[in-house]
C-alpha cells in the first residue's frame, strides 16, 4: 500500500516550522509549535471557529506557553523535532492510511494533536472547548479536505500519474472498506493461491443450501480445531470460481474479515462500530458479497468497552436476520459453547452445520489429493505408502490434534527436514522418514512409532508371559483378543478388547494392564474407581450438567480419551463403583463411544477396556488350600460371586472375564529374580553392579510373600532391606564412583557386601 501524499498546506507548515521555532530561539520543535501554525490556515481556522472555540484565545494561550514555559537561546543550532511532535506527525498518518484518503492534511494533524495523552497543545485546545469528538465530528460533516488538485499522485519521478477513470475508481470505492479490513477469497481462487478442497461434498452442499435462504442465510461451520472448516469456506470460493454452483450462487465473491485489524487502533467509543457499520452498508450496497468470519466468537464482545456500548454481533444482528448480508462463521464445539450460544439472539440467526473430523480412508484421500502441492513446493516425491503412514501414524501418536490437519503437518515437516540436509537428501520421501517426523513431533521413541508391529503382535503373548507370571491362560486370552482386533476380523464398533480380571490383591492383575502398554507402545491411562462410589462422582468421568459448577470442564475420562484415544483403559477395583458408572462401560463396550457434557464424542474403539476387581476373592481363599493351583470348585464359587456381583448385560458385553491365579512359591522366587533384575538395570546408571546369592532369593520369597497380600510384600521388603541400605552408599559412602554390591544371608538375615571403585 502506497503511502498517502502531503497536502500542499501541510506541506508548507513543516517546510516553515523548524524556521518558526529557530526564530523564537527554541531548542526543540514542539506541538505546541505545530498548533501556533495551524492556526494560521484559513480552513483549520473556519473548523475551529465552527466548533464555537476562538483562533485568536488559542493563539495568545500558545503565545503564552512559549513565553512563561520555554527558555529561550540566543546562539543554537537548528531545532531538533521532539518525540512528543514526532507521535503526532505518526499519528496523522496512520489515521490518513486507515482512511484511505490517499492525502495527509493540517485536519490530521489536529486530530493527531487531540489524541496525544500528555501534551500542553491538546490542553489549550480543550481548554478552548475543542475535543476529539467535536473535531471529528466538525470534519466528518464539513467540507475540510485539500483542494482536489493536491490529490493527483506523483511517481518516484515527481511526475503525475494520470488518474483512473470514474468508472475505475467506481468500482474501486465499493469495497473501500472490504479492501482495507478482508480478504477476497474468490480473487485468491482465480489466482490459483488456494489449494484444492478433497471430499466434505455434504457440508458443501448444507453450507450452499442455507447460503440459498431467503431469510437466516448465514451457515455457521462447528468443528474441532483441524477438521478443516476454513478449507470449506475455500473450497466454496474454488468452486464459485470455476462456476460450479448454482446460479443463485454464481458471481458471488467471498470476503474473508479480519476482526483483528478491525478493531486495531481504535481508541476512542465509536470508532469500531463506525467501521463495522461501513462495512456491512458497504457489503448491503454490493450485494455480491458472502462474508467469512473465522474465530466467529471473536464477534460476541469485540470492540465493547463498556456495558453500555454495542459489541460487533449487535452491529451485526438486523442484517443477519433481515437476509441483507450473506454471512459464513467458523468456529470450534468450545467457543461456540462458552461464547456464541451464550447470545441466543446472536446464534439464532445461523444454521448450525457440524464438521467432523475425517476417518482415516479419507484423511488419505485429502493428502494424495493435496500431495502434488508440498511435491512441487519441496522439490521430493512422496510414496503412497509414506502417505498412508503419516496419517496412520498421526491418528496413533498424535493424539490432541485433529485429522486431517495434524497428518498434513507430519507431510510438510517432512518435506522440510529433508531440505534442510546438505548430505543425504532424498528425491522420495518414504516409511522411515515419516517414522522419524512423527517420533520428533510426538515425543516417543522412534522403536515406538515404526508400524510394521505386526512382529510385536506375533510376540505379544511370549513377551507378556516374561515379565507376567503364572496367569498364561489370562496373557493368552488378552492377546488373543488384541490380535483378532488388530486383524480386522473384530466389531468395528466395539474396543479393541473389553476385559474383567478378577482375582486376590497382588497377583498381577495392574501389571499385566501396565505391561501390555508398554508391548503396545501405547499409553497408559488408570482411574482409580473408589473415587466414584457416590452418584454424583459420575460426572466427574463425563462432565457437569448444564447450570452446575464445572460445566465448562470437560470429563475426565472423555477428555482423555479425545486426547489419547489409542490407550489400554484401566478401571482399578470397578466394583467399588456407583451402579450408574456401569451404564457408562455399556455403552463403551457395545458402541465404542461416550458423548461428554459438551457434545464431544470420545472414541473407544482404538482402546483396551481392562477392569480389576477382587470380587470372588473370598470365596478363592476359603477354597485354596496350599500354594497350588486353583481347583475345580475354586473357580466355580468365584465365577457365582461374579455373577452375583455383576449384572448381566454387563457380563455379556465383555470379551472375557479372567481369572487370575493365588501366586505359588515358585512363582515368588521368579518375581524375587524379576525385582532384583530391575534394581540391577537402575544401578547400572550409577555403576554399580548388583547380584544377589540363591540363599537371598529364597529367603526373599519366604519373608516376602503373603498368601492374602500376593507379591506386593516382595517390594517393600526388597526396598528396607537393599535399596534403603545404599541410598547412603550411593550418596555419602564406598558407592559414590561407583562400584560392586552382593547381596547374602547372614545369621538369617540380609546382609550386603560393598566395594567401591
């Protein structure tokens, strides 16, 4: 944008104003200077004096400021402009740029002036009975601007540039707002700067039925962040451009509006309503005009600055509602809550059209569609299987983004981390290199994020049965499950797997939820059921009513599901709690969803469902006898106490119910060694060395078990007797460099043999 021009008298001024100021022997040039001159311009004098103020009061108060305010220097240099004179010739054109006038002029000048916060010439000029209001309100409806031949523009040569024609500059003055505060959309599709929109025909066509109305003609996109809602609105003007709508659609441009520069630089109450007003009269006299409002809840409040002034969604309402002005928003499921359905009137007048996020098929068709752009733009070809990765992966890995924004992303940084290699830059983009993106963006190990898993499933129960021992046939029911899934032979609709591990307290029923995370690479999630054994505690899981504290806040459960969607799920000790949570799980386990207090839908059919409880504990014990293997009436009595327990349509939507084994001794000498070998990986980092005698295990074992209590014992006895012992070795003593330790019996008790190095 070109910078206004000068006007002649203006131009004048600052030509003698420097010469004024040296004359009267003053160091700086000052407003106060600039106002003394001013006042010497006839129309500056007539604006004055019909603001009922005197020129000549304002002339003797400056005449009296220089003489009881400034010292005067007989012998000085040129005078130097002020800061205070500099904001003012800044702010005349900034106001001379914002009203296109093309010509900075002695008017701006004064209005500048008027703006400034501390300054002895607004003080005069308020004391004269001149404020900003008056000024602008005196030049809005006089006739104050240079004479027209001050306007002709001058090139870089000094010679005129001829003017445009009337019919030009006709043309030109209809969008004088819209060209300064919006973007034409449908000039940026004709010139090719808008990518192609791929799939969403039926939000196309909901948003290009309700532009057709004859009353309420204003489509409201709602989505999550990343589903694409401004890609339609483009896709929209794409499509006007190349004249594929309707004709009640045809030769329609769309604006996009900028609230932001809107209601920058307005200081004042009035001026941003002044401009929206212009724009929506300017939009009214068009008449081919389709406003696009992204962020649409920025309009509800925008340019308040009091409780009595208008916001932009009241400017807004009677064109909306009258049909006038054709207006599209864009705006997320949360600020449409929090915001927009807070103004019933204000939402009233849109047609409410929801943008899902895309599955997986067609976040692929969108990226291929899209794939020769970043080609062209990264100088690389991407292979379809790198595509088909990254959104694999995306929907994996990323999880509190959307598709399809978030698997273009890995797409473009991929692009752009190959460019930036001086060495081993490839022509195509494959597998391993979108492996290596999603790994940075996500944060995960890049072992984690490789998808060629299938030799992880193949492994997946032989893994689990290492680290989870003696409960095989739960390990291989639980594999079994995620493999039928994993091959997409399972419901569709359904969890991955929906589990009840029923069993005594430690005898790892948590670790084998945990360890199956970990075989997964996926993330753990564990909620703690005794925290909801009251009703009311259900919402914290799922969200507050409408008109209760915390209605606002998203569940719990929901909320981290929409963000980590691929998950095992565990719900520790379940029938601790309330009735009404098990009529949440049934929906989860037959359709795989869960709506939330907002409306969101969390989706559970990428999870694993895994339930603990200790129901039949009881009836397990009485029935044990010894360390062995349950019998035959054992788990007979503990699956009637479940029956008991739970009802049956919960039983029935469950892919298993497993039952985990009492622990035997042998089976604690195993979890000994497993403990021990754990300790032993921590102290390498300390150098340190651990081993620990057969004598140490078994004695581990025998002190450390409890039928009752499980395995848990084992680690609070490891814990006193080892890891308390060289916390001080480690930090004060033989261990500090590192070194050996041996753990033996002694006396029948623990003993430890440290060497430093």
């Amino acid at each position: 944008m070109a910078l206004p021009k000068v006007s002649r008298d203006l131009g004048k001024i600052l030509q003698e104003i420097k010469l004024f100021a040296a004359e009267r022997g003053h160091e700086y040039v000052l407003p106060e200077h600039m106002l003394y001159m001013l006042m010497g311009n006839d129309r500056v004098r007539t604006l004055v004096e019909n603001t009922g103020a005197d020129p000549e009061k304002i002339i003797g108060d400056v005449e009296e400021f220089f003489s009881t305010k400034l010292e005067r220097f007989e012998h000085q240099h040129q005078p130097v402009e002020s800061l205070s004179f500099s904001r003012i010739i800044n702010g005349a054109l900034a106001r001379a740029v914002s009203s296109e006038k093309g010509v900075m002029d002695v008017t701006d000048i004064l209005v500048a002036i008027l703006e400034q916060d501390k300054s002895y010439a607004k003080y005069i000029l308020n004391k004269a009975g001149i404020d900003h209001y008056a000024a602008i309100k005196e030049i809005s409806w006089g006739d104050y601007g240079p004479d027209e031949e001050e306007a002709d523009e001058k090139d870089e040569d000094g010679e005129t540039v001829e003017k445009e024609s009337a019919s030009d500059t006709g043309k030109k003055s209809h969008a004088k707002f819209l060209n300064q505060f919006a973007v034409n959309l449908s000039v940026q599709a004709l010139n090719g700067k808008i990518d192609p929109i791929i799939g969403r025909k039926k939000e196309l066509l909901r948003v290009m039925q309700a532009l057709n109305r004859r009353k309420k003609n204003n489509p409201l996109l709602v989505g999550e962040p990343g589903v694409g809602k401004t890609a339609i609105v483009e896709g929209l003007a794409l499509q006007i451009a190349g004249d594929k709508v309707p004709d009640r659609l045809k030769k329609l441009d769309i604006w996009a509006l900028d609230m932001g520069s809107i209601i920058a630089g307005t200081k004042y109450r009035g001026e941003f309503e002044d401009r929206l007003k212009k724009i929506v009269n300017e939009i009214k006299q068009m008449k081919n005009v389709i406003l696009f409002i992204d962020e649409l809840h920025t309009v509800v409040g925008a340019g308040a600055v009091s409780s009595g002034s208008l916001d932009a969604s009241n400017i807004l309402k009677p064109a909306l509602n009258s049909g006038e002005i054709r207006c599209i928003g864009a705006t997320t499921y949360e600020d449409y809550k929090n915001h927009i359905l807070k103004d019933k009137a204000f939402s009233r007048r849109f047609q409410k059209i929801d943008v899902s996020e895309p599955n997986e098929a067609d976040t692929i068709a969108i990226i291929e569609g899209l794939k020769p752009y970043y080609q062209e733009h990264f100088g690389v070809t991407f292979s379809k299987k790198a595509v088909e990765t990254a959104v694999k992966l995306a929907i994996r890995h990323i999880n509190d983004r959307f598709l399809p924004d978030k698997a273009i992303d890995v797409i473009d940084e991929a692009g752009a981390k190959n460019t930036l290699k001086d060495k081993g830059r490839r022509k195509i983009i494959t597998v391993r290199e979108i492996e290596e993106v999603v790994a940075e963006m996500a944060n995960v190990p890049a072992t984690k994020v490789s998808t060629t898993d299938v030799s992880v499933l193949k492994n997946l129960e032989d893994n689990l049965k290492t680290v989870i021992f003696g409960q095989n046939d739960a390990v291989h029911k639980v594999a079994r499950a995620i493999k039928i899934s994993r091959a997409g032979i399972g419901s569709k609709n359904k969890p991955t797997g929906s589990f009840l591990f029923c069993g005594p307290t430690g005898c790892g029923k948590t670790e084998l939820a945990k360890q199956l995370a970990v075989q997964l690479g996926i993330k753990f999630i564990r909620f703690d059921m005794s925290e909801y054994a009251e009703k009311h505690t259900i919402s914290k899981l799922i969200g507050s009513p409408p008109g209760y504290v915390g209605f606002e806040q998203s569940g719990l459960l929901t909320e981290a599901l929409i963000k980590t969607p691929h998950a095992v799920l565990l719900m520790d000790e379940i029938e601790k709690a309330h009735a009404d949570v098990y009529n949440i799980l049934l929906q989860i386990m037959d359709y795989g969803t869960l709506t939330d207090n907002n409306g969101r839908k969390a989706d559970f059919r990428s999870s694993i469902l895994i339930m603990t409880s200790n129901v039949g504990a009881r009836e397990m014990d009485a029935n044990a006898i010894g360390f062995g293997p349950e019998g035959p009436g054992q788990a007979g009595d503990t699956t009637k106490a479940i029956e008991r327990f739970f009802t049956p349509e919960f039983r029935n939507r469950l892919d298993a119910i497993l039952h985990f084994n009492t622990l035997d001794m042998m089976l604690i000498r195993r979890i000994v060694l497993k403990f021990t070998e754990q300790l032993a990986e921590e102290l390498k980092a300390k150098k340190v060395t651990l081993s620990i005698d057969k004598k140490a295990v078994e004695w581990f074992a025998v002190n450390g078990f409890d039928r009752k209590m499980g395995a848990r014992p084992l680690e609070r006895i490891i814990r006193d007797n080892i890891q308390e012992k060289l916390a001080d070795e480690i930090l004060f003593g033989k261990l500090v460099g590192g070194g050996e330790v041996k753990v033996y019996v002694k006396k029948g008790a623990i003993e430890l043999q440290v060497k430093g190095t």
